[in-house]
C-alpha cells in the first residue's frame, strides 16, 4: 500500500510539471512567433540552472539563445538537451544548428571539432526524423558548403535532395537548387525547363544569382534578383527569399557600382518591411554607401552618424569605420 501511495504521488507529480513544461512551451513558441526572444528568454532563465537535467527546458533556452544569436550559451544548453533526451530529433536538429554555428566563430583549432558534432547531430536527426524534410535540408546544407576534412560532400548531398523528392517534390527541388553548381546560363534554363514547379518561385533565380555573385558577375547577379523579387510571394519562405533579394540587389549594385538609383528604391522597401535589427542596421549602411555613389555624401554622412552611435556589433562598427 504504501509503496503504490508513493508511485501516485510521484505519478501525480511527473503530470504536474508536464503539464506546466506544456504551458511554457506554448508561451516561448508564441514568443518565438512574434520575434520577442529576450521577453522568452526571461520565462526560461528562473527555470534553469547548472543542475537543471530537464531537456525541454534546456532545448527551448537553448533554440531561444540561438535566435538571440548568442551561440556560446545556445551551445551549451543544447548540448546538456541531447544528453538528456538523445532521441528527441528537434533537440538534436538544434544543437547540430548551434554546433554549426560556433565553429563559424571558434578558432581554427576547435571549428573542425564544432563542424563534426554538427554534422552527427544533423545525421542524428534524419535518422529519428526520416519523414521530415528540415532534416534532409540541414544535413544536405551541411554536406554541400562544408570542406571535406569536415565531412563536407556535394554529391552525397545531392543524394539526400533526391531522396527528398520522394518524400516532398518541392522541397526537394528547393534543396537541389540551393545545392547544384550551374556551368553556364543554359545549364541553368533547362534545369528550369525540367523542374515546372520553380519556374514561379524566386529561389531558382536567387540562387543562380549568388552563384553568379561569387564569381563576381554582378551585372548577371542583379537582373537574376531582380527576378527573384518579381515572383509571387506564395508562402513565407518565398516572402522572406523576396525580401532578401532587395538586399542583395543592392549589394551587387554597390560592387559593380550600377543601378543606383533602383537599388536605393530596394533598400528602403527591405528596412520598411524587414522585422530583423541586425539585417535593418547592415541595409542603412548599404543605404549610406549608395547614397554616396550617388553623389549625396550629405545624407549618407547621416546615416553613417546615427549608425555609429548605436549599433552594438562590432562587425559593422569595423565597416563603418573603415568605409567612411
């Protein structure tokens, strides 16, 4: 009798503080949704500590610091989430994110050690997930941009995004695209030819144009995002691909010191309609570098002002600084 007293008792707990870890969740998420991280980052940081072995709880301060882009925390709490809940494929998806994201600003000793548990916990999460096409992404993504003394392989990464299209035709498409190295302007139309359902999206041209940009054909580049932007905003990720393409344009534009005047015009468009400070912040100094092509060095001395007054990252301080 007693021994089945103290099971309810325990059992009646573990419902307790599911159902308040379900609250929470819902609370961040929403947070999340609206793009308030630091207002979910103080419903998490009370329910945390060095001894928390709680998963859900670290996982979800962890993705918070990631979207904060704190990366040396979001790292850690995710680690500790994995060797909590090993299965939880979200948990694994996120620290491979974290991972990913450390090597890009650890030193050259430690980024291969941050790039191999990123690709793990990326292989970790297909496996646990095979159904869910964020987990072909990421580990394809990886595998298509890493070098491969970090595991990095294109062709293995073309594979998954065919293995994709089993599952979800249009995401596995959008990966190949994002993925493939065209040998020319043809190579890139009849690609285009075979895969209908792109033709009206702005990826293809995005892409293509990034490509074209690394090789610094910025003329090519900028008519390829001015495609991009002229394509139906169908979902948010078209939306947001949109949206980053104005950005884009402009920065080609700058390079190949052309098209001014319309990649003003884009600029503006992208600070009214982006939600990102960081992002906001980069296009007004892009803003400022036009305005000056332009011959009114007045208002891009401005912008160049107000810009170094406030802005906290010590990148862009760098730009300003040595570019007016």
């Amino acid at each position: 009798m007693r021994m089945a007293f103290f099971l309810s008792v325990f059992l009646l707990f573990s419902a307790i503080a599911q159902a308040d870890n379900a609250s929470l969740a819902s609370q961040v998420k929403a947070l999340w949704q609206a793009k308030d991280y630091q207002a979910a980052k103080q419903l998490l940081v009370d329910k945390v500590t060095p001894k928390t072995k709680d998963a859900q709880l670290l996982a979800l301060w962890g993705e918070t610091e990631a979207k904060l882009n704190n990366t040396d925390l979001a790292e850690e709490l995710l680690k500790k989430a994995v060797k909590y809940e090993a299965n939880n494929a979200d948990y694994q998806h996120w620290y491979a994110t974290a991972s990913c994201n450390k090597a890009t600003s650890a030193s050259m000793f430690s980024a291969l050690g941050y790039a191999k548990r990123c690709k793990k916990a990326y292989e970790t999460a297909l496996k646990l997930a095979p159904e869910h096409p964020r987990s072909y992404i990421a580990l394809a993504s990886y595998l298509a941009q890493a070098p491969s003394i970090a595991g990095g392989d294109k062709d293995a990464a073309l594979a998954l995004a065919n293995q994709l299209k089993a599952i979800d035709k249009l995401q596995g498409l959008l990966l190949e695209i994002k993925i493939i190295d065209f040998a020319d302007t043809t190579d890139f139309e009849q690609f285009l030819e075979q895969a209908v359902e792109l033709k009206s999206r702005p990826e293809p041209y995005f892409y293509r144009a990034q490509q074209l940009a690394a090789k610094q054909d910025y003329t090519a580049a900028i008519s390829l995002f001015a495609q991009a932007i002229q394509q139906p905003a169908v979902d948010d990720a078209a939306s947001q691909l949109i949206l980053e393409s104005r950005y884009q344009l402009a920065r080609n534009a700058i390079l190949a010191k052309t098209k001014i005047t319309e990649a003003i015009a884009m600029l503006l468009q992208f600070i009214a309609e982006s939600t990102e400070e960081e992002r906001r912040e980069w296009a007004q100094f892009r803003l400022a570098q036009l305005y000056a092509l332009n011959g009114d060095k007045e208002l891009a001395h401005t912008i160049v002002q107000a810009l170094t007054s406030t802005t906290e990252d010590d990148k862009l301080k760098q730009q300003l600084a040595e570019t007016f």
